[in-house]
C-alpha cells in the first residue's frame, strides 16, 4: 500500500507520495469534488448568452433601420418604433461621450490650482525630507518617502 501525504491550502494543493514525485495542483473550490479541468459550464454559457445578446440586438437594430417597412408587414410585426431614432440614438449616443469628455477636462482645468499657486508646490498632503545625518559604512538605511523640495529641484536644472 502506498503512503501518501496531502497539505492544503486555501490556494492550492501539494501532495507526496513514495512512488511518484511532489505534485502541485491549483483546485478551485467548486472542483475539488470532480476531478474535471476546463472552464465551468456557468462561465460557457455566460459567455455564450452575453455574445448572442449583442449580436442579436444589432441585427434586430438593422433590421428595423434598414428594412423596408412593406417586408416587416408582410411578417406580421405592425408595432415598431419611428425611423427617426434609428438616427437619433446614435447621434444622442454619440453627442453625450463628447460632451461627457469635454465637461470631465473642464473639471479637471477648475480644480487645478493656478500655476503661480503655492498649492502646486506644497498642499497638505507634502512630505518633508527628515533630517538625518548620513551613516557611515555598509549600514546605511533606506532614506523614508518624501517631497524633493523645490530648491533641491532647482539647483538640480538651473545649475
């Protein structure tokens, strides 16, 4: 009979045995019952419906815009809405991302302090450098996070 040894985890399972080599397997919790690998049946036929959706709303759009409304009597449909917003929707559609785009950089150019503002310097999130004396030797530390003041930033381009 065969020893074998299983350690668990939340994320994975690693299991020894005698006659073969350590193994190391990735289980979703779903899975751990069958031994099927693959995608989940669930993720398939979400996939699947989310696709055939679209794809489905887009034809019955071109076929309403499209198709004289002679053939659409003809197969029984008498009740569909005005041509107008076959046109309308797109151009609505279409005008409020332009808009939207244009009020999101308007926003952002009045909440930007001006450029001769302090506020574009310092505000109070900034983070003085402390000062320390350097360390001599291998036993330097890891200076913390922290601002580049603007004088340090000057000497550094207007040298």
């Amino acid at each position: 009979m065969e020893d074998s040894y299983s350690v668990c985890s939340p994320r994975r399972i690693l299991s020894v045995s005698k006659k073969r080599r350590a193994t190391v397997s990735f289980v979703d919790s779903d899975d751990k019952a069958s031994g099927f690998h693959g995608p989940k049946p669930s993720e398939v036929y979400g996939f699947v419906g989310s696709i055939t959706t679209v794809v489905a709303t887009a034809v019955i759009f071109l076929v309403w815009a499209y198709v004289p409304e002679s053939w659409l009597h003809s197969i029984g449909i008498f009740y569909y809405p005005s041509r107008y917003w076959a046109l309308a929707v797109p151009a609505y559609a279409m005008m409020t991302v332009v808009l939207a785009l244009g009020f999101y950089c308007g926003v952002n150019f009045m909440s930007t302090p001006p450029p001769s503002s302090l506020y574009t310097v310092y505000d109070e999130f900034s983070r003085d450098p402390l000062s320390t004396s350097p360390m001599e030797g291998d036993d330097q530390p890891i200076e913390p996070i922290s601002d580049i003041s603007i004088d340090r930033i000057n000497r550094s381009m207007f040298k």
